[in-house]
C-alpha cells in the first residue's frame, strides 16, 4: 500500500494505492490537473472486489477555497441511471417488473396518445418515445414527481415506442422511475437507499438530505472552443428550437446542479450526489456476480440480461451519436478519437453510465473490474481525463486495447 499526498494546482492529491500494479493511475491522475483542466476530482478502482485506488483531491469550490477532501460528494448527472436501472433489474429479477409487458399494466395513464405498447424495455434503452418534455417545464417543476409523471404520461411521443433511438436525458428519471416506484410501493430514492446505498454502505443519494449540503462541490461547467467544429448535436442545440438536443438541453424549468432544489430533488437520471469510492463500490458488486461482502444485489442471470444490448445506433436522434445500451446501461463503442469523443471506451462485457461533462462508473464481470471518476470541471464532452484512467486500469491487469474493445 503506498500512501499519497502530492500537490497539484488546485491543491493537494491524496489518497492510496494498495496495488502496486495500479501505480500508474496517479500518475494519469496527477496529469489530468497538470494538463487537462482538472480542478477537483475522485478516482476509485477495485479489482476483484477489492479496493485497489482510492484518490482525491484539488479544490471543490475554488471561489471558496474549499479543498475536494475524502468525503466531498458531488453530482454525478447521468451516472445517476445506472444507480437507477440497478433498481429496475432488481425488481424485475424479483418478479415485481416484467420489461416486456406493457407498462399500462402498472401505470395505465401512460398509454394516452399512442403509448398504449411502451415496455420497461423500451424505457430502458431509450426508445420509449418520449425523449424531452414538449411543454415548457415550468420553473422548478423538476422537482414535482406529479407534474413530471402526469406531463410524460399524456405526452404524444415524438415516434412509435420502440422503433427509434432518442436518449431520454432527463425523461429517463420518470418513465423508469415510476415504475420502480409503483412495483416497489416507494420512491426510486427510498428503494435505491434501502436495498443498495445502506447495505452496501455507500454515500450515494438520490434526493440528497440537506445534512449533506457542507461536503458539495460546485460544478463548473464546460468551456466550449469557439473554433472547434460545430457537432451534429451543435447545430441543432444552436439552430433549431424545436430539436431533440435544444429541448433537452433548454426545456428543464431552470434546473441547475449548484442549486439546493437539484440535490434534494429525486431525478433518477440526473441529479445522482455521490463520489467516485461509492460509485466503484455498487460497481464492484456488478462485476463480482452480483453479490459483494455477503450484499446480494442481484444474480448472475440478471448480469447477463444488464449486459445485453437492446438498442445500437449510429445516429441517436437526441445525442446524434452512435449509442449502445444494455438495459439501461451503456455499453462501449469503437475506440474514440482524439478528446472530443461523447462516449468512452471500455472492456467487450463492461457496462455503467457517463454522466454529463466526463464522470462515469462501469463494472467489468469478465475483467473483475471496477472504475469510477467523479469531477466538478465538466468538459466540453467526455474527454481524455476519464479515458486516460480507464486506459491505465485495463493495462494495470495486462489487458490490451484494440480498436473496439479491451482483451485479456
């Protein structure tokens, strides 16, 4: 085990290494804040269901001189989902869920206006139709489970459920959600706390109690290079009010992730508060067969189903990228170029989630992997701050990268 304290600019990294075959992700670590614009982060990885990393630090609000400590917390936007569809596979592996009936079946308002066919699955691998709220979302409407659920629930869908890809960005902590809620008999929150965070002693919340408010970090976000090409998904967010990626990136009545109403709002597929070490650790269970330190999440059954593909892209109509998802999950793509890339790269039987701006959390079964990154300087898109650590990771364990995966 090797202790760290080491300073960068924003402050000091600290942490351990308790491999010495994983050495090398401080220093991938260490660059991201020398070269590539970190300002505060965390890093954890776990190899066979052991911690392995554990690092911190730099500044989690540097308009305050708050240093990012080991118990900073911070949001982890879309990562939020896998946390959320974990519930999902659990409830359907208990028979609670089933993710081909109708969802009518448990939620008999959402069939208004041509959604009557709409599967959990469907739901799960964004194809459900309903990618962002046509109305205008009123100012911190995000926050009403009622008017969220009632708006999606008599919204006519953008295109037939299930014959389209359009990721449902924020929509996601909704149409899920409430399933999870009516099968379980509680909010998605309350059943992720009870029967993953607490059991698994995880500091994640979805809906954050106001205790937690003094260890946030302030998210920053992203600065976009005025030269650089204008994306598919640009030009729409730019040009065309009426798009898929500017509704998605506009239409959410003002929500904002440095905002107390976000934290404590319960939006499954956003406003997830956590770190990187709680984020590797339900990973960990994911990648050891379901079950960690005698904590049961779900079978090696389930893992199978988490890890098959129910919807691949080239072109997703909100993204406008290639999208491959796995039951709620993402999956890898071909190798990205460069670090302009909106997707990062991983092992052939990996899945997780990136969250908006470079975080992400993936589990590898085949590899007996875990790997989380939390930051609060969200990039442009995802970049090579989180791909530089997945790299080091796969290599530490003698795997090698090719073009569209990681192999033994």
């Amino acid at each position: 085990m090797t202790a760290i304290t080491k300073s960068v600019a924003t402050g000091t990294v600290e942490g351990e290494i308790l491999d010495d075959r994983f050495a090398p992700l401080l220093d991938e670590f260490l660059e991201n804040f020398a070269s590539r614009g970190e300002k505060g982060a965390s890093l954890c990885v776990t190899y066979e269901g052991k911690m392995v990393v554990d690092l911190w630090g730099g500044s989690a609000n540097p308009r305050e001189d708050l240093p990012w400590n080991k118990d900073t917390l911070s949001v982890i936007f879309s990562c939020t989902k896998g946390a959320l569809a974990l519930c999902a596979h659990m409830l359907i592996e208990e028979g609670k869920l089933d993710p081909d009936a109708p969802v009518t079946e448990f939620w008999p308002e959402y069939g208004a206006n041509g959604k009557q066919a709409t599967t959990l699955q469907m739901m799960l691998d964004h194809t459900a139709g309903v990618p962002v709220f046509r109305e205008e979302v009123p100012e911190g409407a995000l926050a009403d489970w009622n008017w969220a659920t009632s708006a999606l629930a008599a919204q006519e869908p953008y295109f037939e459920p299930g014959t389209r890809s359009a990721y449902h960005g924020l929509t996601f902590a909704w149409t899920v959600g409430e399933m999870v809620r009516r099968a379980a008999g509680m909010s998605a929150g309350a059943f992720f706390a009870e029967r993953i965070a607490r059991p698994l002693g995880l500091d994640f919340w979805i809906g954050a109690p106001e205790s937690i408010t003094p260890r946030l970090a302030r998210i920053f976000r992203p600065r976009f290079d005025p030269k650089a090409p204008m994306t598919p998904f640009m030009k729409q967010l730019m040009g065309d009010p009426k798009s898929l990626p500017h509704l998605f990136y506009n239409n959410a009545g003002g929500v904002s992730a440095n905002k107390p109403g976000y934290w404590q709002a319960e939006i499954g597929s956003a406003s997830g508060i956590s770190n990187a070490r709680s984020l590797a650790r339900m990973y960990a269970a994911l990648s050891c067969g379901g079950t960690l330190d005698g904590v049961r999440l779900v079978s090696s059954d389930a893992l199978i189903r988490m890890q098959t593909v129910t919807n691949a892209t080239h072109d997703d109509a909100t993204l406008r990228t290639p999208l491959r998802v796995a039951g709620g999950f993402m999956t890898t793509r071909q190798r990205p170029s460069g670090d302009t890339a909106s997707y990062h790269h991983f092992g052939r039987a990996a899945f997780g989630h990136t969250g908006s701006g470079g975080s992400f959390g993936i589990a590898d079964p085949e590899a007996r992997l875990s790997i989380a990154y939390v930051m609060n300087q969200q990039g442009p898109t995802l970049n090579m701050r989180g791909q530089s650590l997945i790299d080091a990771s796969y290599k530490a364990i003698g795997w090698r990268a090719t073009e569209f995966d990681y192999r033994p």
